[in-house]
C-alpha cells in the first residue's frame, strides 16, 4: 500500500467517526470541550460552603449549646453546608472576630451585645453585629454563706466579691446591677474566677458572696446549695423594675421553690442578659434565613443535644434585646408570623398553631 492510499483511508476514517464523536458530545457521554460549561453552571449549587460558630471556653454552657447548634446546622442544613463549631474566649472575643470576618456565627451574652452595637463598655468602637435569634435566659444573683453577714446588695460594700470571670465582660451588667443599688466597683474588691472556682472562694471564706446564674437549675448554685448554708441576695423591687424599663436585655425572671437545697420560697430574680446567635451585618441575607430556618424548624433536633434548645420558641426566638436582627433573620420570622410586627395581623388559630408548635 503507497502513501497516498493510506492517507486517504485515514482521512475516511475520520470522516467516518465524527458523527460518531458528535453524538456522544451531544449525549453527554465524555466530550471534553462540552462540558466545561455545564459544570459551570451545576458547580455554585454543589459549591461546599464552610460556616464557623464561635463559643467559648470548655466548660461552660455557650461551648455545649454552640455544639449543638453547629452540628445541626451541619446535618440538617443545605447539603453543601459544612459547620463547624470553635472554641473561644466568649461574647467579647466572639464580636470582634465576626466584624474581623474570622467567625460567620457566635454566641453572645445580649447585655454584652447591647454594648457593642453601641460602643460602650469595654469597646472602642460600634461594632457592627447582628442577632440571628434569642436563645435560653441567664438568670443571674449574688449568692453569699448564710452566716457572712450580707443581706442586701448595699452589704456588699467592703467586701471580696467574686463577679465572673476575667475578660468576659460581666462588669457590664453586673456594674449596672450594684450601681442602681448604690455601690460601684470601688465600693468593694472585685474578684475574677470561674462558677465553679467562685464556689470553692465561697466555700473557705475567700469571697463574702459570688454573682452565679445561667439556666435554671445553674449547676454553680446547686453546687453550693448543697456544700453550704447558703443565702440568696434580694434584688429590690423598684429598683429591679427600673433596670427592666430601662435596659432591654434585662428582664424578670422567677426561680421557683424548690428548685435549690433548702429553698422554701421563689425568689424573684433576673435575666441579666439572654445567651443569643449572633452575625455580622455584612453576612449573605440568604446565608442567615437559611441558619434561622434551619434552627427553627429543627429545633427538636437541638433539645435533643441540649435542654437549652427549648428556648428556640415563637415567643423567645424574636425577643428584643437591644441588638437589631439580621435582615435574613427578620425575613424567616415575617414569613411564618411570628415577627412583632406581623404577629399582631395574625389570625387568632394562627397565631395559637406557631405558639403551641413543638417543630
């Protein structure tokens, strides 16, 4: 066979087998040069987006709450969602990483919060956050030894008090709670520890009384209920109602009877400061209505992996604690009637449906 014949059978050849290859192109079947541009348009579908939730310390309560909320977001969220939760040093630390872009979503004390957005306290500037939802209540108070001496908060004066841990910004209501009462930071010695550590100062007479609270039952108080005589510090009444009107995080909050060692009354205490989720204002409006979507509707899921899920509720999630909600947020609340606004346009069975739903 010369050349020229196997040149042209070769050329046949071709000829022969680029229908061939067109078909395939056209069928999907492995054209390289056709399918560039259908991954392209499948790809932000598909895209893996990393979320991080900021907590803080091992220990506390905002390092197992943020677990859950994270891992349900993980596995209940869009598909290509992937959430993590991270450990850090609590609501200051946590804001300022979120403005930073270094966290998509944190936990956050709300009268640490209120601060921020205002640039008060112990921030030298506003930061610009947002409240996904409000979470579970700290209901906080002075516990002292039934035998120190202290029976109201002026008591306190002169004193080795224990007011929460270093850095983690409690003087920010816990200043605003003496000094209604009369007595600032200067009246007495300010002391920094953990729950746990400021019940051992309690314990060997190293601190007359330790502000302690969380969630009702607080495990700090029930540890030292049950070591000690102990005492509860009264808030007064007119005082107490003049905080609530005057801060929005703070709010009223009754432990009942029974809920302490030797306990035989309720004592009217306070929230101080509701644990929330919080964002940066710049984050994606859809990025937010999904997390709250998400966190709403699995809200079971999250009581499964801690009781503070049950705070997740119509009437709490759109609490106003003084840090204005994400755009996103706000979007999912309007939509299923449960935003203030929208729920007084709610038709009363509607209206029942949301508040008695357990999702």
């Amino acid at each position: 066979m010369n050349s020229k014949t196997s040149k042209f059978q070769t050329l046949l050849s071709v000829l022969f087998l680029m229908p061939l290859f067109a078909f395939s192109c056209i069928a999907g079947l492995g054209c390289a040069g056709g399918g560039g541009e259908a991954e392209s348009e499948g790809s932000p579908a598909e895209e893996r987006r990393f979320l991080s939730l900021g907590t803080a310390p091992a220990g506390g309560a905002f390092f197992v709450v943020g677990g859950a909320l994270a891992e349900v977001l993980d596995q209940d969220g869009p598909e290509s969602w992937q959430v993590t939760a991270e450990a850090t040093q609590g609501s200051q630390e946590n804001i300022r990483r979120l403005v930073a872009g270094q966290l998509d979503l944190a936990l956050s004390n709300a009268a640490i919060t209120y601060h921020a957005v205002r640039g008060e306290g112990s921030f030298d500037q506003a930061y610009d956050v947002r409240a996904v939802m409000t979470l579970a209540p700290n209901v906080a108070l002075f516990v002292t030894r039934a035998d120190s001496g202290v029976e109201s908060i002026s008591d306190l004066a002169g004193k080795r008090i224990v007011v929460g841990p270093a850095g983690a910004g409690f003087e920010m209501f816990v200043g605003k709670l003496v000094e209604a009462h009369g007595v600032t930071y200067e009246d007495f010695t300010p002391l920094n520890d953990t729950q746990s550590g400021a019940v051992d100062q309690l314990a060997d007479g190293s601190a007359a009384a330790a502000f302690l609270g969380g969630a009702v039952p607080t495990a700090s108080i029930t540890q030292a209920s049950t070591s000690m005589d102990v005492r509860f510090v009264p808030f007064d009444p007119e005082i107490k109602q003049s905080l609530i009107e005057t801060y929005p995080f703070f709010h009223p909050a009754t432990i009942p009877s029974g809920t302490y060692r030797n306990q035989d009354q309720s004592f009217e205490g306070m929230n101080v400061g509701s644990m929330h989720l919080i964002t940066s204002a710049s984050v994606d409006d859809d990025v937010i209505y999904q997390v709250t979507k998400t966190l709403y509707e699995q809200r079971a899921a999250v009581v499964e992996r801690h009781p503070a899920g049950k705070a997740i509720q119509p009437g709490n999630v759109v609490r106003d604690t003084g840090t204005p909600f994400h755009p996103g947020a706000e979007r999912f609340y309007r939509e299923i009637g449960i935003w203030p606004e929208a729920a007084a346009d709610m038709p009363a069975e509607a209206a029942d449906s949301a508040e008695n739903s357990d999702g």
